[in-house]
C-alpha cells in the first residue's frame, strides 16, 4: 500500500498556508529513511502487509505523528482516506486527505 495523492486543507487562514501545505505533503510523500540525516523523517510503508483496514489506522497515526514533529505550525490534523473502494485497494493506492488546525 501507497499514499498516491494527498489533498491538505486548513481549518484558519494564514499567509503560510501554501508553504505549511508543501510541507505536510513533503512529510506524507517522503518515505521513511531516504532523507539523509533525518532517517525518521517521512512515513514508513511497514505496514503494507496487514489488513487494508489496520493498515490505513497505522498509517494515519503516523501520519499525525510525524506532522507533529517535523511541522510546528500545525496544531492538530485528522487524516482519512479516499479511493477505499475494493480497485484502488487491490492496487494498492490510496490518496490521504488530511485536515490541519494551525498552532
């Protein structure tokens, strides 16, 4: 499983929010250990082998996690998924839709 797509909203309004959005998709787009000198930046694809449904719940969690860590200008997120209908799972895509409250 993959994150093919990620659409990020914001519930404020800032002059940041274009820069705040590049870099929560840079950290949800990022798999984990290819940045040099940041190896826990970005998400880590392991648990591509458990069940859709355990799967998307892992993911979003550290989907959360790591936009608390590496984007300080967000607050709070709540992640869901899109494409969950039974081809975009056998192809293993799903695209995040991800929902920011900025600090």
């Amino acid at each position: 499983m993959q994150i093919s797509d990620v659409q990020v909203s914001f519930d404020g309004d800032s002059t940041e929010l274009e820069d705040i959005a590049r870099c929560v998709r840079n950290i949800i787009l990022t798999p984990a250990g290819t940045c040099p000198l940041y190896r826990d930046f970005g998400i880590s694809y392991d648990s591509v082998s458990h069940p859709v449904q355990v799967a998307m719940n892992e993911v979003a969690l550290e989907i959360m996690e790591k936009i608390e860590k590496y984007e300080p200008r967000v607050e709070s997120c709540e992640v869901d998924f899109e494409g969950t209908d039974e081809i975009a799972v056998m192809n293993g895509s799903l695209k995040a839709k991800v929902v920011c409250s900025l600090a």
